[in-house]
C-alpha cells in the first residue's frame, strides 16, 4: 500500500480528496490529474501505488485497477480515468478557475494534439525494421502535425486555448514534455523545441515552464526522460531488448547524453535547491528507504 502524503495549493482549505497515482511518477495520466490540482489550487491527499504490486483494496475500489483515480472527502465519490476526473473536478469546484470554460476548443484542440501523438508512434520508439524511405514518410507526417499544432499556437498562445491554462494543456503536457526531450534521440530526429522552427510551440513550452503548478512539482527533469528514452527504444523496437545498426547508435547517443547530464547535476550549474526542497527529499528517501534499497540492489531492471 502507497503511504499518504499531504499537497496543497493557494484555493480551497483542507484536504477535498485523496489522489492515487503510480508510485514512479512517470504515468503520464496521472500527470494530467496531479497538475489540474495543483492549477485549480486545491489541497489534496495523495496516495502512491505500485503498479507491480497493487494493493487489492485499490482493485476492489477502481474497477479497471488503473491510475489515477481520484476519491472525493465529502461523500466518497471515486472516479477514475484523467479525462473523466478533469471534468468532475470542474463540476465539484465551481469556485476555482474552470479547465473545460470552452469544452468545444478543447476537443478541437484535442485533435491537434491527438495527430502528433498519433504521427509519433512507429517513429519515436517503435521503428522496427523500417528503411530509411519509410522513416523519412512517417518523419514528414509528424512535421506536418507538429507544424498544425504550431500554427495554432502562434495565432492564439501562448497556451493551447490561448491566455490561460486550460484541461487541453493539461492533457497535452505529459506526452509534449517528453517529447520535448526524447525526440532528438529517436529516428524522427525532431527538436520540437526549435523556436526558429516551431515558434508557436516553444514559446508555449516557455509558458507551461513559467507556471508554478507544473514546474515547481508535476514537470519531469530533462536527465529522467534522457536516460528512459534507450529503455524504451530497446523495448518497444529491439528484438529481445536488442537493436542494430543505426537503431543502436540512437539508443547510444541518448545513454551518453543521459550520463553527462547526469555528471552535471553536481556541478552547481542547476543552482542550488532551496532549504525546503532538501528537507522533502530527505524526508522522501528516509520514509521509502527500503524501497530505494531494493530497487538500488535489484538485479534485473523494472
């Protein structure tokens, strides 16, 4: 079973519902929940599930025994999918800032999203044993995504619906984040952070970043989403964890930009962390000092 923690935000008082998600902080669902909460400023008890282990409590009280799911202080309400929870969240708290003000914008921008996401598989990860000319077809689908996506933003950013946050940035984010990162390394080779290129989206990239309820807390750090990209290369386009050719040069250049990303992180050059984020990684570590231990020991990778 996850051990509860307390987060709040600047609304609402007291604890209104108790947020489950993955243990790792890498499901990109519950990324959308975690930052809608934070956004709308809500104080919240969260509870971390290992998603090898899960608890049967948990599977008694969310049917699909997936994360999030979200359980409601008042009256014990569970809800669970992140697109679902969105929604429930805007009806249960009126008083904070609505994600869905426009439920139509952000189903049609949705859609633009939805296109790069769809344009990226069979390029960001699983290639496979495709030619060069069939990667160079798919790379130019994904441009042309990301270009609609792009022209959107310039012509009403910064965000996805324009000057405020909304559920569409909220579920856009946790794919966009990573991609973000990991796309130089795949055989898309795509910076999506190139604002000669792609003005709109960096800038929105840069507006995302600029706001506390994501950056401060929700927001991956560049070195994770670095060194899971090879992993996730060789699992989804290797053959028995194991690729070729220039599918292994890939998966290579993003192990060693990983390592040396990771040998900075002690260099100073991050800034120093604040009296208070040490006391919390501290105190994360000591509480869940047997699972770093065994995941530190473990001789096969999860």
């Amino acid at each position: 079973a996850g051990l509860p923690s307390k987060q709040s935000g600047v609304g609402v008082s007291g604890p209104v519902l108790t947020l489950y998600r993955d243990t790792n902080g890498w499901c990109p669902f519950c990324e959308r929940v975690w930052l809608a909460l934070r956004e709308k400023g809500l104080e919240f008890d969260e509870v971390l599930i290992n998603l090898y282990d899960k608890p049967q409590w948990y599977k008694d009280m969310v049917p699909t025994s997936l994360v999030p799911a979200v359980k409601f202080a008042s009256d014990g309400e569970v809800v669970w999918e992140s697109d679902v929870i969105l929604r429930r969240l805007d009806e249960a708290f009126p008083e904070t800032r609505p994600l869905f003000a426009d439920p139509g914008a952000v189903e049609e921008v949705n859609r633009l999203t939805g296109r790069v996401m769809n344009a990226s598989m069979g390029i960001a990860y699983r290639v496979g044993n495709l030619t060069e000319a069939q990667i160079d077809e798919r790379r130019e689908g994904l441009v042309a995504a990301v270009g609609e996506l792009d022209e959107k933003l310039r012509a009403a950013g910064p965000f996805l619906l324009g000057e405020e946050l909304s559920a569409a940035d909220c579920m856009a984010v946790p794919m966009l984040e990573r991609y973000g990162v990991q796309m130089p390394f795949t055989a898309a080779g795509l910076d999506l952070r190139d604002a000669a290129r792609w003005p709109g989206l960096a800038r929105w990239y840069e507006a995302m970043e600029s706001r506390p309820s994501y950056a401060a807390r929700v927001q991956g750090d560049a070195y994770s989403w670095t060194a899971v990209a090879p992993v996730m290369m060789r699992l989804f386009g290797g053959q028995n964890g194991t690729l070729t050719g220039e599918a292994e040069a890939r998966a290579r250049r993003a192990e060693e930009a990983a390592a040396s990303l990771l040998r900075g992180l002690g260099d100073g050059s991050e800034g120093e962390p604040s009296p208070a984020a040490r006391t919390e990684a501290a105190a994360k570590i000591i509480n869940n000092r047997e699972a770093v231990v065994a995941d530190a020991t473990a001789l096969e990778a999860k």
